[in-house]
C-alpha cells in the first residue's frame, strides 16, 4: 500500500526560477527511502510539500496524499490538514529542539496535537504523557539525560531527541530532511540506525535527504533521486552504480565510489566508498563557494 502518494506537482517559484517541474512518486508503507541528489535539485522543496509547508503550483493537477488522507490538492491545502499533519514526523538539520526546556519536555511537546494548549502553555503533562515520552527517549537510547536541558545535548543526542518527539507524536511517516549534515561520523552512525530501528520495528515509513550516497547504501532500500526538479532515477539501493551517480552529480563528484560499496548495502564495511566526505567531518561547514554534490 502507498503512505505517501505524489501525482504531478510543480513549484514554479517565479516564471523562470523552479524547484519542481514535475514530480510523480509513491512510497510504499513501511520503506526507507533516501531521497538524493544534487545542492538545488528539490529534496527539502518536495518534502516540505508532502507535509503540506509548501503549496503546489495552482494551475497544476497535482495532489498528495499521505497515508490515504489528501494533504494538497490543485495548490490547495485540505481543510482537515491538522490531522493530517499530525501523522507526519518531522526531523531538520538544526533539531529544532527548545534549547532552554528539559529533554524529557521537548519530547512531550511532540505530543501537542493531542494535548490541550493551556495545559502544553503551562507546561502541565499528565503521568501518562510523561510515561509516554520517557518510553520514546528510552527507544532512541536516551532515558537517562531526560531532565538535563536539550542544549546540553550533543548534536547527535538532539537528533535522537527530534526523533522520540516524532515517536511521541505517533507519526506514521517520519520526513527527515539532512537528519545528519551537520554530525561527526559516529554520531550520524547512530542517527541513521536510530531511524532504520524505528522503520524495522516499528514499521514507520522514512523518507529521509541524504548528500552522503554511502549513507543511503547503507541504512535505505531504496533511492528516489532528484535533479533539476525531477526524479532522474529511483532504484532500490543494490541498483545503484558509479555511472548512475556520476550522471547524477557529475563525474568529479563521485570518483570514489566502488562496487563494493553497493554490496555494502548489506551491513558492511562501508569506509571505503564514502563518495562524500570520506571521515564525515567536512559535512559540519557550510562551503557555498562550491556545488554542494562535491563537498559534501
Ligand atoms: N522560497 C524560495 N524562493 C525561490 N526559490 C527557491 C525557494 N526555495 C527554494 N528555491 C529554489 O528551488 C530550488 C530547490 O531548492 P531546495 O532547497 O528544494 O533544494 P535541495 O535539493 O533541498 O538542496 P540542498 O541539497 O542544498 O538542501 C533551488 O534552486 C532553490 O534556490
Ligand atoms: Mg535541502
């Protein structure tokens, strides 16, 4: 069954400048799907879309669905979009975490659609709610720093937080858009396995962006790949190869890309075909003086 359903969208910023020229797809329930491609070429555009942040062009016949319930329709948002939305998880780059309040309260935070504002503004939780959040740091590896202050927190901790507050959310589908660009190998490591563990055990569908290739090979089964607003391919992992990356990044970009990292899709050693960043650390800088598919 399809969870999410994408049928013809467009994003025409202006007349000339687009992000999406058209775009069809459809995920299927319970997948990890890494959705990459080149610096521009649409990734968080399209998933700001899915959740209904972006609206699509209104002259097109567009529509998403998202777990059988439309989130946009011909550049429209549905009128139930708050339950709608509500399903949906999400996790940035920059966590997105209120740095001042306590791990364990960002957590019940996520659980905001179903608790009522005077009493999230006050910041009364009931014991099940805390019960709740406690069991969501616990499935990410984090019971133990729930009251320390989210902004103590290691980067890849916050990421882990952004997650348990998905889970206390109940999402269905958790968009992840760069979950690990700005961490160091070990902690994009746990990210990433955090996310599969939930996906496998859970049965949560993930679409997450990644500039990492090696990432995706590793921890997704299938990759949607975008370029210049369109989907150039979309192959399960083990179909991916250096020709297929070179044309979608250019050939510079992925000079280190082996077959064995294809067959690492499997769970091994991956350190030998990182086609970005090959200790990760360059991930951490922002470098606008180059097209991102070769720094990253
Ligand atoms: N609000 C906006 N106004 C005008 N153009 C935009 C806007 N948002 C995005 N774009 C353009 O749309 C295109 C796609 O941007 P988008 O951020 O979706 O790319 P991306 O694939 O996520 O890139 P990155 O890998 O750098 O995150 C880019 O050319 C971008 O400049
Ligand atoms: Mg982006």
């Amino acid at each position: 069954m399809s969870v999410i359903e994408i049928k013809g969208v467009k994003k025409y910023f202006t007349k000339e400048v687009y992000a999406l020229k058209h775009i069809d797809l459809l995920i299927n329930e319970g997948e990890m799907v890494s959705l990459i491609g080149p610096s521009g070429s649409g990734k968080s555009t399209l998933m700001r879309h899915i959740s209904g942040l972006l609206l699509a062009d209104k002259n097109s016949q567009s529509s998403i669905r998202v777990l059988g319930k439309t989130i946009q329709s011909k550049g429209k948002l549905d009128k139930d979009i708050r339950t709608s939305r509500a399903q949906i998880g999400h996790v940035f780059q920059q966590f997105n975490l209120v740095n001042r309040l306590s791990v364990l309260t960002n957590v019940m935070v996520g659980g905001l659609s179903r608790i009522p504002s005077y009493r999230s503004l006050l910041g009364w939780f009931t014991a099940e709610e805390k019960r709740l959040a406690l069991q969501a740091l616990d499935r990410v590896g984090l019971k133990n720093v729930a009251l320390k202050r989210a902004c103590d927190l290691s980067g890849g901790q916050q990421q882990r937080v952004a997650i348990a507050r998905a889970l206390m959310q109940k999402a269905n589908v958790i968009l992840a858009d760069e979950p690990i660009a700005s961490l160091d190998p070990e902690s994009s490591r746990l990210v990433m396995q955090t996310l599969k563990d939930i996906n496998e055990k859970d049965g949560i569908t993930v679409v997450v962006t990644l500039h990492q290739v090696d990432y995706a090979q590793k921890y997704c089964q299938r990759a949607v790949a975008l370029q210049d607003g369109a989907v150039f391919f979309d192959e399960q992992i083990n179909q991916l190869n250096q020709h297929k990356l070179n044309q979608l990044y250019g050939t510079q970009a992925v000079h280190s890309f082996s077959e064995d990292t294809v067959s690492s899709s499997n769970g091994m050693n991956m350190s030998n075909g990182m086609p970005y960043s090959q200790d990760g650390t360059a991930n951490t800088e922002e470098d606008h003086s180059q097209p991102r598919s070769l720094i990253n």
